[in-house]
C-alpha cells in the first residue's frame, strides 16, 4: 500500500469514527451559511462589465465627467398619429418627459439633451448678422405659431438625425447615469433607475406615442425580470434530476441524500458571499446551478460506488468507508481541475468575471467536504432498499452482456482505428469552421437578449430613426501643450479633419462629428453659407471665425479645447466590425503623428466593446494554456503515467476545437459570457476521464487483466454513472435554451454539448487511445 493510500485510510477510520460528531458540526455551519445566505443582495454595476485597466478605459474613465460616456440611457417618444412631432400632444409629453429623465437618481443633470433643454440652440444667419437661442424658446406654450417657429428651429440647429428623427417622427432624451449617486452618496440602484424609465414609458406611452427606451440600466432592469424565467428554469432542472436519479437509483433515500449533498455547497456558498462582501450579479446568477449540477456528478458517483460496495455484503459504515477510500483521490483530483476551470477564467481581466472564478471557484471547492466528507457520513446511517438493490443486479446483468460490450469494443485497436478515422473527420470540420469564429458579438442588438425582446426592438427602432445611430465609438485628441485656445492652432484641428475624413471611408461607420467638421460649418456660414468656403484657416485668426464650434457646451471638447472628442457612429456593434474599426484608427494614429497632439482610444459604448473583446481575445490563450498545462500536471501526479495524460487530455482538447467550430456554426461569439463556457466545460469533463482512467489502471495492475477487460470493468464501476451525470447534467442546462435571456441560452446549449461530447470522448476515444497503447498486454494474453 502506497503512502498516498494509508493516508486517505486513515482520513477514512477518522471520518467513519467521528462520524457522529462532524454531523453535529456540519450541522451547525450548515445553519450558519443558512442565516448569513439570508443577507445575501443582488449587487449589479456598470463598471463591473468593463475591463477597467485596459487602456482604452483608461482613457473613458478619465473623461467620464467632461464627456458622455458608455452608461448612456436614450428615451425616444416616436408619434405613431397623423402628422409630425411638431403638434401640442408631442411636444407636452416630450417636456414632461425631459424633466421626469433629469430628476431620475443618479442621473448626471450636466448632461442631459433634447430640444427642451438650454443646450440645444441654433444659429442662423441674418441680414443684420448672426442670430441664435435655445431650440425652443422659453415662454414657449404649444400655439401653432410657436410650433412652427420651434420647427425651424430644429432645422437651422441642426439636430435632425440627432436629437430628432430623420423622418420628423420622433425625437430623443440623452443622458449619462452615474455609478454613484451624487447628490445621496451612494451607489444607484439601478433597479429603481429602471423602474423609474418604466414609469414614463407607462405615463407617456399612448394610441399616438410609442415609447423606446435603451441603456444599460434598462438592460439591466430586463435581465432581472429574465431572472424569473431562470429560477423556473432552475426549478425545471431539478425536477428532471430528481426523476433522472430515482430512475438511475430506484432508491428514495439515495436520491434524497444526493440531492441534499449537491444543494449544500450552493446554500454555503450563497451564505459566505454576505461575509466577503459579494453580491449575486445578475449576469453570474447561474453559477448556482452549476455548482449544483457538478454537486450532483460527484454524488451519483459516491452513491453509487458505496451501493457496490454494500451489495458485496458490508454495513453501510463499511461500505461508506470503502467508497471514499476508493473515489477520494479521483474525486478531489476532479473537483481541483474543475476550481482550476472556474479559476483561469479571471485571466479576462474584467470585475464581473473576477467575481463569478471567485464564486465559482469556492463552490467546487466546497464541495471536497460536502460531496467527500458529508456524504460518506450520511451513507453510513444509510439503509439500501431491496429495490434499488435489485435494480442495480438487473442494470449489471443487462449492461455487462449488452451495452458495456458494445462501448468495450472501441477498446480494441482495429475498432479503434474508426474511432480515430471518425474522431479526425469531426475535427477537420470543427477545424474548418472554427475559422468563422468572431472574437465579440454577432448580430444585431444586445446579446443578452434575443432578438424579439422589446429592449432590441426599442434599440432598432432608433438606430433606424436617427442618423447617430446608437452604437458610438469616441476617439480622444489631448492638446494640452499649446497657448490659448487649442482649436485655434491649425496643427490640431487639421489633424481631426483628416481624421474625421479618415474615418467616414471606414466600412462599418455611419457618421462622425468632430469640431473640425463643425468648425468649417460655422467658417462657411460667416461666408454667406458658400460651401466653398468650408474649410478650416492655417491662422488663429480666420480659425477664429469657427469659434462657436469649439464652444464647451456643444459637448465635443472641454475649457481651452485641451481634450477634444470625435464622435463615430457605427452601423452595428459586431465584432468584427469593431475589430476593423479599431485597427483603421490605430493605423491611423501611427501614420499622422503631430507633435503636441496625442489621439487615445476609446470611449462610447462601442469603446467599452473593443476593450472587452481585445481582453477576451488576449485571455483566451493564456486561459486554454493554463487549464490544459495544470491538467496535465494533475493527471501525471495522480497517475504517474504520460498515458494517462494522452488519453485524457486528447478528447478533452479535440471537445474544446468541436465547441469553437458549434459556436462559429451557430454565428455565436467569443465574449465574456461564452469564453468561460470553454474553460467549464473543460474542468467538468475532465471528471469523466480521471474517474474512468483510475479505475481502468487500478485493473491493469494485474498483469492477467486485457485492457478492453479492464476498460469494461470501469464501465461498470464508474462509466455507467459518468454516462448519467452526463446526461442529466445536459438534460438540465439543455432546457435553459428556451430561457429569455439570450446569454443563458448559449451557454446552456454550448454547456449540454461539452457535457455530452466530454462523456463520449472519455468513453469512447481515451479506450480507442489506450487500445493502442497497451496492445501489447492484448498479444501476450
């Protein structure tokens, strides 16, 4: 007996003698976990989606109070009567509305627009000069006179395809939402910012005023109204494991037991996140049940050893004692490379996945005393029924003549060269595909909802409204090294107009608005409006005729013009379109450098895109590397064999390629809500080859034993369960395919798939593997 073997002995007598006083223990922190799970909030951020030390962020975040940034919320009455906007009915509810928007908690007031507010003047040239005032004049009070003046206004200011839709159809509410509230101190609740967004829609909305609404708060509001339909979904699944495992069992007492033991390390985990000052994120609340599902794969493997072990004829502390001496080592290797998957996902250097590797991580964890140490206890007071007993008889009788015969031949080399043939084709495919594959999201509208859901619908209706559109990329030009005002220096505004001009030949891009193309505006309307005359001076002194374009209160630069904002409005948010965009700017910028000028990337909420997909896409080979590279060292420390890490790495890695070329199949994306699917998938189907692998190696270890002999009797002993953990663990995230949130069904479908196709690799490729490599031990038979 190995030193490893008496020490999990010893762990063993400690465990079953003690068995009564650990329960107590167990007990009482289980009640602990239960009172502080109470305490337990939901704790949503728009900072927390964000990597926030990527550079682009970097220089959002240093603006953030001079310029809109991504947390924008967009309110658009559209007039579905007969007519335009310009009727009293609009014009009274789109007032009412900008002023129920500027008293909404943590809303930043600076930083409100529409053509109700002060900011929004226009200018006209007159006879006598120039005139200008605010959009809609004061003492306005809806007379057809001041109707029509107010919609001359809008088209002298120039906000049609802005503030006011291209077809007079609609017009807009723009305004930035802080993190913290200003005037309270603390951080906004952004649910009652999305109650409040939902009480205008329902006070204005009418028979002639539809109302559009989009913002990450009102994303936020929709995802947590989606949590309803995933605590369904939850309820779904674990009605379905609890009939997959009575089935699988025929034991009422095993199926109770596994399920208690799979559900405590979720109610700890939710009781510890109060303690280390965590919340549940919307956007990570399905790692419960996660935990949950890998709670049940342990359980149906220790049950069902310590069944096998009773049907040998020992007591049921006997039997507890074999079963943890035998899956102790295998299990703890499985839950470790599972935390490990969980844990390589905070390579993505974003707050919110930060958070779910550190959740995650703990809850696998956990479950080393729950699955390992609570259950072997448990299964000692246990009393196994003549049911489930015969049941268990039956199944071994069945599988080892029928289905176990037909899964041992892939254990024989020539069966395992089609297996080999059959593997390849499937990865030349995936291969192939894979090259499709698009680091951000496909698509349009928001990912986390589906295409349907009225937030999409609300974001289209704008986008085709407004020649802005709704997806912004801004680009940052620093001058702070020249006197005066910047704008006058012709070095600095000549570089922004060849940007802006740059930039409109871009594939992907809508429009741009840049002081440098206001700016000659200006220049051409003291010039009788000639168009000719639109072009910017090389002196301070004709740049000064443009002057109103470098006004702060335009929002495009700050005091002095020593921080200038170009606006790019973009057709659609896709990755690959992002990618483009953000490469054609940085070309760009190193090929027109201009001394005391310096251009930053990005803000916008396209800006906070290219930051996220370039941090995914950097992590995803140190993620992989990490995983497999610490799976390899776990496998040649447990089994002390480079064998075993061939045959368990490589159906692991050939899932991992089968998952990239589903996703590019189905125009799913590389993002932070599919990348960690990767790595999960990973951890979790890993479990299946250890399991197999030890036990097939414990069976070598008899020099009479033919590896396909060897191979069949793991099936028995631990392939049958692995079979259905799989499939009940596919079964149970399978049905979040038909969730409401979008980002839940991908990573349902993507995780039943690993889950499935992980199970199929272990019991069908690492034999076909190992037929090869110890055919010799089949010629000497």
């Amino acid at each position: 007996m190995s030193r490893t073997d008496r020490f999990v002995n010893r762990c063993a007598d400690f465990l079953i003698a003690w068995r009564r006083s650990l329960a107590v223990l167990f007990a009482l922190v289980t009640l602990g976990f239960g009172v502080s799970a109470t305490q337990v909030r939901l704790d949503p951020g728009f900072l927390k989606l964000i990597p926030v030390k990527h550079e682009y962020m970097q220089t959002m975040m240093a603006y953030m109070d001079d310029f809109s940034g991504a947390n924008t919320i967009l309110v658009n009455l559209r007039w579905t009567g007969e007519g335009d906007i310009y009727n009293p009915e609009f014009m009274e509810a789109l007032r009412q509305a900008t002023d129920e928007v500027f008293f909404i908690p943590g809303i930043n007031r600076t930083k409100v627009s529409s053509i109700f507010t002060p900011d929004v003047y226009y200018i006209e040239i007159t006879e006598s000069g120039f005139n200008g005032e605010p959009v809609v004049p004061a003492r306005y009070s809806g007379t057809p006179e001041e109707l029509d003046r107010v919609r001359k206004n809008v088209e002298l200011s120039g906000q049609i395809g802005q503030l006011v839709a291209t077809d007079l159809k609609g017009a807009m509410i723009r305004a930035d939402l802080h993190e913290y509230d200003p005037e309270a101190g603390v951080k906004v609740d952004y649910w009652e910012v999305q109650n409040k967004l939902e009480e205008i829609r329902a006070q204005f909305e009418n028979e002639n005023i539809e109302v559009n609404i989009i913002g990450f708060a009102r994303l936020l509001g929709d995802v947590i109204k989606g949590l309803i339909g995933v605590f369904a979904f939850f309820g779904l699944a674990f009605a379905i494991t609890v009939v997959l495992l009575y089935w699988y069992t025929r034991s009422v007492r095993i199926t109770v037991v596994g399920l208690v033991v799979a559900t405590l390390p979720v109610l700890w985990l939710i009781g510890i996140l109060p303690l280390i000052g965590y919340g549940i994120d919307p956007m990570s609340i399905l790692v419960p049940f996660l935990i949950f599902s890998i709670g049940v794969s342990h359980a149906v493997q220790m049950t069902s050893a310590w069944r096998a072990e009773v049907m040998t004829g020992k007591s049921a502390p006997e039997a507890a004692h074999g079963a943890f001496t035998k899956l102790f080592i295998p299990g703890a290797v499985a839950l470790l490379t599972e935390a490990l998957g969980f844990g390589v996902i905070m390579f993505i250097d974003i707050p919110i996945v930060h958070e779910l590797g550190i959740t995650a991580c703990l809850g696998v964890l956990l479950m080393i005393i729950t699955n390992k140490m609570i259950l072997p206890i448990l299964l000692s007071h246990l009393r196994l029924e003549d049911s489930s007993r015969a049941h268990a008889e039956r199944a071994e009788q069945r599988g080892r003549s029928k289905l176990i015969r037909m899964i041992g031949a892939c254990a024989e080399p020539r069966c395992a060269l089609i297996v080999f043939a059959a593997s390849l084709a499937l990865l030349a495919a995936a291969t192939w595909e894979s090259r499709n594959l698009v680091i951000g999201d496909t698509g349009q509208g928001v990912p986390e909802l589906h295409a349907d859901s009225r937030y999409n619908r609300d974001s289209a209706k704008i986008a085709s409204s407004y020649d802005i559109g709704v997806d912004v990329l801004t680009v940052i030009a620093e001058a702070q090294d020249f006197e005066g005002d910047s704008c006058l220096h012709h070095d600095v505004v000549g570089l922004l107009d060849r940007l802006e001009l740059y930039v409109r030949g871009i594939e992907g891009v809508q429009s741009v608005i840049s002081v440098a193309g206001v700016g000659k505006l200006v220049i051409s309307a003291f010039n009788e409006g000639n168009p000719r005359w639109a072009a910017l001076p090389r002196t301070q002194v004709g740049l000064s005729t443009g002057s109103k374009a470098f006004d702060p209160n335009l929002g495009l630069n700050t005091e002095g013009c020593k921080a200038i904002q170009v606006l790019i409005f973009m057709k659609d948010h896709e990755g690959a379109t992002i990618a483009h965009a953000m490469k054609e700017l940085k070309t760009f910028i190193n090929d027109n450098p201009v001394e005391g000028v310096k251009l930053r990337l990005a803000s916008g909420n396209v800006g906070v895109m290219a930051a996220t997909n370039e941090a995914v896409g950097a992590a995803e080979a140190r993620m992989l590397l990490s995983i497999f590279g610490a799976l390899v060292l776990f496998c040649l420390v447990t089994f002390r064999s480079w064998i075993a890490v061939v045959c368990v790495m490589v159906p692991l890695t050939m899932v991992c390629v089968l998952c990239n070329g589903l996703m590019a199949m189905l125009d799913i994306g590389l993002k932070v809500a599919t990348l960690p699917v990767i790595a999960l998938g990973v951890g979790v189907g890993v479990d299946y080859g250890l399991y197999l692998f030890e036990r097939i190696q414990h069976h070598m270890a008899d020099p009479t034993v033919k590896f396909r002999e060897a191979f069949e009797r793991a099936m028995v002993e631990r392939g049958s369960a692995a079979v259905f953990t799989a499939v009940t663990m596919s079964v149970g995230v399978a049905t979040w395919m038909f969730s409401a949130l979008k980002f839940q069904a991908d990573m349902g479908l993507l995780l039943a798939f690993m889950f499935l196709v992980n199970m199929l690799g272990a019991i069908c490729l690492l034999p076909a593997l190992g037929a090869w490599f110890f055919r010799e031990r089949r010629q000497g038979a």
